[in-house]
C-alpha cells in the first residue's frame, strides 16, 4: 500500500498545499532538525539546549521552541521552583518525527564532506567562492 504525500511515487503531493508548506517549513528548518534530535534522547532544559546547539541565540531558539509546541510537537513544562525551571520534552506527535528528522540529520553528518568537494568543485567551474 503506498502512502499519501510523497510526491512522484504517489502522484498525490500538494506542492500547493499552503498548510503542507508551512509544516515543512517548520519540521525542515535546521533549528528544528536539531531540537528534535536533541530531544529524542530525553527532556533537556533551555539552557542545555542552548548549550549544545552551537551557533543559535536564545532568541531564535525561543521562537523555534514556541513554535514547535504550538505545533504539538514539543512539550513545555515549568516546574515551581525559584527561579522556575522549563524542560522541554517531544509529544508523541514530536516523536513521530524523530526517526524521519534523525535520518536526515544523519545524512547530512554522514555526506558533508562530498557535499564540500561538490560546492569547491562547482566554485571552480564558476568562478565564485565555495562558502
């Protein structure tokens, strides 16, 4: 049986769609990727995920998390202590993710260096920089 939306091999991708879009837009950024991944494991505090995700503001990650819990993908909890301590947690929406978002989060790792050999390649044949 083949499944719906996955574009050639079904013929039923709405690349139009604009929901779809905005959903791939928001499990496809590489914030996202990272959080879900990160929290695949177990639940983290801000903080730690700030810590581990290299290169994000506090606020960027904010926005990411607020939008991946208002999508239902991520679970906010606050704890009563002083000062209040948030975990992050996947819903088992989120976690439905997971084995998609880790997979390509492993392609990647695993094809970053013949992705760096392609762009010097085509930098060269352009005549641009490869960054």
């Amino acid at each position: 049986m083949k499944s719906p939306g996955y574009g050639k091999v079904t013929g039923r991708f709405d690349s139009d769609c604009p929901g779809t879009r905005e959903i791939l837009n928001r499990v496809g950024d590489k914030w996202s990727v990272f959080i879900v991944v990160l929290l695949g494991d177990e639940p983290k505090r801000f903080s730690e995920l700030k810590r581990t995700i290299g290169g994000i503001s506090q606020r960027v990650l904010t926005v990411t998390l607020r939008g991946l819990e208002r999508d239902g993908m991520v679970k906010r909890t606050v704890y009563p202590t002083n000062p209040p301590q948030v975990e992050y947690a996947l819903t088992p929406l989120g976690r439905s993710l997971l084995k998609p978002v880790s997979a390509l989060a492993l392609w990647a790792q695993g094809h970053k260096e013949a992705i760096g050999r392609a762009r010097d390649s085509y930098a060269k044949r352009v005549g641009v920089s490869a960054a």
